[in-house]
C-alpha cells in the first residue's frame, strides 16, 4: 500500500468543553458530507485526508496524522495506537527526517501540545513534556518509547532520544492523556513511541554545513532480500553552539536484523544501538547578563563540561499463534553512561555528577480477535511487562574538574512489574468502547554507600489503574469520544525507597478528556478536546543546584489540578500546498499545598507556560522545488512555585525551508532557524538561586542529500 500523507492545521479559539455532548447537534448540521479519500497519490507526492472509515459503516476515530504516515492493515499483532481514544498525534517521515536539529528533542516543537525545555547545557541538552507537566526533571512525566522499547532514564529523563538522529525517524507517535494501559512507570501524563525505519532497500546520505561550525553527516540504508531486512544509520555532528563554550560533538551507530518466515505469520528481529557524545557546557547567566550578552559564558563556567555514552539492545518476536490470536514480545538492555562538570551560579561550587544505569526489562502482548455474533467487533489484549534498574550515583565537590571530597554515593535497584487487560467492544458499527486495567508492583533496595544505610522502596502496593474510552461516529467525517484514566507517580532516586519509618503510597493521577473528530470542509479535518488531570499528591525531586552538601531528596506539591484545552486542525489544501496550526491552553495549579508551604495555595505550578501554539506550510512550487515554514510559540510562565518571581520564558519562533532537486537522486536545501533572530532564555529557579540559558539565534544549514 502506497503511503498517505496528511497534513495537520489547528486554530486557537474556542470556548471550554465542559459539555461536549451539548455542541454535537449544531457540529453535525456545520459538517458537510466528507469527500472520497483520493485513490493515487497527486504529483506533490500528497494525498486527500483519510476519512478512515469503511464503506459500509462509519467507524470512530481520533487520532490525527501530520506528515507522510505509512497505512498499514492492523487485522493482526497488538492494538494500533490509533486505537487509543485519546488526544493522539502521529509525526510522519516528512516532517521529520529533512530536519537539522542539534538535538531530536527538538523535533517535538512541531508536534502539538508538546513543551520543550531548552537547557542547551552540555549533554543535557533539554528534553520535552506535556499536560501541564514541565520538562525541569523535577517530575518527569513522558513515557518515552524507541522502536517499542522503554527508553527512560530512572529519573524519568530521555537520554536514550539523543542517539536516534531524524534521518532514521519512520515516525513518532504520540499519545496525550491518562487512558492508554500499555504502559505503567512514567507514562504519567502520555508517552511517545518513536519508530525508526524497517526494511526497504532505500538509502538517504546527507551532509550538512552550517552557522557556528556546525557539520554533520547523516547516512540511512535499508537491505531487503527475501526473508530477510536489514537496517543502518550512521550520524555525525560537530559545532561551537551559538554561545561561548558551547562545543559538541556527537557519534551515533545503529542496526537493525530481520527474518519473516516464508508464509509471513513469524518475524524475529534484532536491534542494536550506540551513541556518544562530548559537550563543553556554556553555563547559566545572570538576568542582566543574559540581556547584555546572551553569547557569553560566565568565568565560572570556564571548566565545566560532560560526557554521555547510551547503548541500547532490543530483541523482537512477532507472530500469529493461531488464526485471530497475535503474539509481540520485546527484550531489551538500555545501558547510560553521564559524567558532567557542572557549576549553577558563581555564589555555588563546581560538582561532578557520575550516573552510570543498567536496565533489563521484557514486554509481553497477546492479543485476540474472535468473531462473535453479538458485536460488530470485539478483540482482547493482554499484556505483561517487567524492569530491573541496577542503578549507581556518585556526586564530588570539585575544583576545575579535581575532586575535593564526596557528597553522593549511592547503589540501588528498582525493579517494576505490570500486567494489564483492555477490550475493543464494538456492539453496534458506530460506537467502540474500551474498557481497561492495570496493576503495577515496585520493588526494590537502596544502598548509601557513604552511610552504611540500607533502605527497600516503599510499600506502595498494587497500583491499580482502571481506565475506559468510548467513541462514536455519528457520520464518518464526525466522531465524538470521551475518556477516564488513572496513572500513577513514584518517586526517582532516593525518593523512591523508605530512608524514613513513614510509608508512601503512590501519587494517583485521574485525567479524563472529551472531544470531537470532524471534517468541516472536504479538505480539512480538525480535532477540539477539554481535559483534566488531578493529582492525590504530587512529588517532586528536590534537585538543590547549588545546596552543597546534596542528599537529595523529596519535595511534597500537593493535591494539584492540571486542565486545558487543544484546538487543532488538519488540511490539505490543493495538491501542493499543505499546512497545520495548533492551540493548546494548559494551567497546572496548587489545590491543596504541602504544610509546610501554605503559600503556595491555590499558586500555579512552575516553568509551565499557560499557551503551546505551533504552526507550519509546506507549498511546493514546483516540481522540483519545494518551499517550507514552521513556527513555535509558548507564553510565559512562573519560576517559583509562590509565584512571586517575574514570569519569563517565552518565546515565538520563526523556521524557513527550502529543497530544490537537481536530479532524481541528488537534492540541495536550505534551513533558516529562528529566522527573525529572535531573543528568548530559559529560566529556573531553585534554593534562593536562579539561572538564564539564551536560546540560540539566527541560523542557517546547507545540504546536500543524496539518494542510493
């Protein structure tokens, strides 16, 4: 089946959705009949947007798609995440792979409701969050996934994203909400699956030349031969970064191996994964000296630097044990390797952070698609999964990266079992319903080395999380659905074990989210959806930058209520022109504060700004030439969670593209990033200390792709 692309456009506006329900009547009399899906792809290599429904029936839907998206049947193996009746968003391959990012977090600033936290420090570049959770590292509430491989840290980060490079990138899912019961530890808020590429015998070389020294060199090469597929990347980048001190160079390896057995019911693959990378660290800067020189790096600063070092393994058996009854598994080894120099302010002193993380872990699915005579549809899945971490961190004081004495030192093991039971109930054509549990268990010990002190976790329990969606297509461009979860949040480090007599349990998070799918014009799709999530009792790492000496430990928010709500529209407008724009309004805010913070009552959360907007056009003029912009924006948010500091951080962003073909094989491209110069900073606050980062200004990429 030949791809299918599908733009993604949304509008701000609108009022909250409190009742959906209500507004469905005056929807379906605005929704005019939804045209045919076109059968061939026009010359711009686009196609009409799916309805995605059958002929026979209307069939509900909510997920939707920006970019080329491979259309796959899915009458086999585990229930596709479009299944998932919540605010899902799929990043096809042409949105993605001819980006020139220093990092892949990046590419989520084009993905819809997604907040990006730019550090730019080192190897801890950033990373990204959603729902009203910000990307401090405090909570980190994403469940990142790699190819279907669980790909986060201990503390919940996304060091593993750093070594898949765009040119690899088939796709990224991502799933925003509390109902999808695949996934137990992190998946607090949503998850995102980022898929590489499988098979084919294409293969895309690109070099790169750039502002600030930048170079870089991507290669991506599928081999398919009869039973068997086989997969490589290799990437390279090295630049100065657009302020002082900022040199990186990163290195990263990947393999994939595949056979399928002769009648295609079995497929048995291995994967194989490494990354490197080296990063002088600019460091933070006073308000005043991120407004005079936002280039500079502060004296400090001058000795700080870090190291990463990821390797991830994964093996997969896929198959069909018999007729309507598919089985996936996944074993896999996520080794991460930091060592970072780092000094936070000029009142602190410098410290040297070592993590070095093992995890083992398995994922299980069973899936069952029966005919039965009393629903249109009906499929049951099970899954089973498990972790083990076997942990170390070590922190010292330090002096020009010499070390004076220890602070931290600590071994520790978190061991995570989960198993969970969802059902696809289809009673009549229109209407799906899925029901779902599951339970999750923690174990596991922890070691101070410098102390003696041995503590297990605490006794959390089983975590059950029941969940149910329901969706209805009252036509086949008009679906409504609605939606009840349950997540759950642990501590990280330390703070997942009981050093103290007192017992924790887990923080209970209940989201729900009700929206409307439609399709108001023949070329336009669009998406609007309300959403709450409420918190028992959230937790937060104490992460004491400049608190010397450092224990670390837990910080109690609270009770807290995130809600807001998405606007988004999908359009293809013409057979060369496609574009998308996005609204998402979030507020994250203190219902019940900690005891001992009472001011913070009623206060918003920190570094969570009330507005996400992206926006992008991809117009190709002609049949070589190929013309793009995107654009990013966030409002301000506050720094402290009393909320009595100035609020910072946002930003609006301007990208520009272009692509011209020379030949079939050859291309040339130019990419323009924050193309009106435009200055921002990253900002935190922590103990009476507080840091700017200034994003980087204006620059410029050539390229030169080639096709073999």
């Amino acid at each position: 089946m030949p791809p299918r692309i599908v733009a993604f456009l949304s509008i701000p506006g609108g009022a909250r959705l409190h009742a959906m329900a209500c507004a469905v009547p005056a929807l379906i009399a605005a929704v005019p009949a939804a045209a045919q899906p076109a059968s061939s792809l026009p010359p711009s290599g686009a196609a009409a947007p799916s309805t995605g429904s059958a002929a026979s029936a209307p069939s509900a839907d909510a997920a939707l798609s920006l970019g080329t998206v491979q259309v796959q049947a899915a009458s086999t193996g585990p229930l596709p995440v479009r299944g998932v009746f919540s605010s899902v968003d799929i990043l096809g391959a042409s949105l993605v792979q001819d980006q020139h990012v220093d990092y892949s977090w990046e590419l989520f600033s084009r993905a819809p409701g997604i907040q990006v936290t730019p550090f730019r420090q080192g190897t801890d570049a950033g990373r990204f969050s959603m729902r009203g959770f910000n990307g401090e590292g405090r909570v980190n509430a994403v469940k990142l996934l790699i190819d279907g491989i669980p790909s986060n840290d201990n503390a919940g980060g996304m060091p593993f994203l750093d070594a898949v490079f765009p040119i690899d990138i088939e796709a990224i899912e991502i799933v925003r909400g509390t109902n999808d019961p695949r996934y137990g530890l992190n998946n607090i808020a949503g998850n995102a699956n980022v898929i590489t590429r499988t098979g084919g015998n294409e293969g895309r070389a690109t070099a790169t030349v750039g502002s600030f020294g930048t170079r870089e060199l991507q290669v991506a090469k599928g081999i398919e031969s009869g039973n068997w597929s086989q997969n490589y990347s290799l990437a390279w980048r090295d630049g100065d970064g657009w302020r002082d001190h900022a040199d990186a160079t990163k290195h990263a390896l990947s393999g994939k191996w595949f056979y399928t057995t002769d009648d295609g019911r079995w497929r048995a693959g291995l994967s194989a994964r490494a990354y490197r990378n080296r990063a002088l660290e600019s460091g933070y800067l006073t308000w005043d000296q991120a407004q005079a020189a936002p280039r500079s790096s502060p004296p400090w600063s001058a000795s700080d630097r870090s190291m990463r070092d990821t390797t991830q393994l994964g093996l997969y058996l896929d198959g069909e044990l018999a007729e309507r009854l598919s089985w996936s598994t996944r074993i896999y080894r996520n080794h991460y390797e930091n060592q970072r120099w780092v000094r936070f302010s000029q009142a602190g002193v410098q410290q040297e952070r070592d993590n070095d993380e093992t995890h083992h872990g398995v994922i299980s699915t069973l899936t069952w698609r029966p005919q039965v005579r009393w629903a249109h549809e009906f499929t049951l899945e099970g899954g089973l999964d498990a972790q083990w971490q076997d942990n170390a961190a070590q922190r010292y004081r330090t002096v020009d990266r010499v070390r004076t004495s220890q602070i931290r030192d600590w071994s520790f093991d978190l061991n995570t079992r989960g198993a969970y039971v969802q059902a696809v109930i289809r009673p009549v054509a229109a209407l799906k319903i899925v029901p779902a549990l599951r339970v999750d268990r923690v174990g596991g010990s922890f070691d101070n080395l410098q102390t003696g002190a041995v503590a297990p976790t605490y006794d959390y329990g089983s975590i059950r999380q029941p969940k149910i969606s329901v969706a209805y297509a009252l036509r086949d461009d008009l679906s409504v659905y609605g939606n009840w979860g349950r997540t759950f949040q642990i501590g990280t480090g330390i703070d997942a074990y009981r050093t103290q007599a007192r017992n924790l349990s887990p923080s209970i998070n209940d989201g729900w989210e009700s929206g409307v799918k439609f399709q108001p014009l023949p070329w336009l799709n669009a998406r609007v959806a309300y959403w709450e999530q409420r918190a028992s009792g959230e937790v937060t790492r104490v992460l004491g930058v400049d608190g010397l000496p450092d224990p670390g430990g837990q910080g109690n928010v609270g009770r807290t209520l995130r809600r807001g709500y998405d606007l988004q529209l999908n359009a293809q407008m013409g057979a060369r022109l496609t574009g998308w724009l996005a609204w998402s309004h979030q507020l994250a805010r203190i219902v019940t504060p900690d005891p001992s913070a009472p001011q913070t009552a009623g206060k918003e959360v920190e570094n969570v700004p009330h507005y996400l907007a992206t926006a992008g056009v991809q117009y190709r003029a002609t049949d070589r030439l190929r013309l793009s912009a995107s654009a990013s924006a966030q409002g301000n948010y506050w720094l402290d969670r009393a909320n009595t500091l100035p609020r910072t951080g946002g930003f609006a962003l301007l990208n520009l593209g272009a692509q011209w073909q020379l030949t079939p094989t050859v291309d040339v491209s130019l990419q323009v990033n924050n193309a009106t110069d435009r200055r921002y900073v990253y900002a935190w606050y922590d103990s009476g200390s507080s840091g700017y980062s200034p994003g980087d200004g204006r620059s410029v990429a050539f390229t030169l792709g080639s096709k073999f």
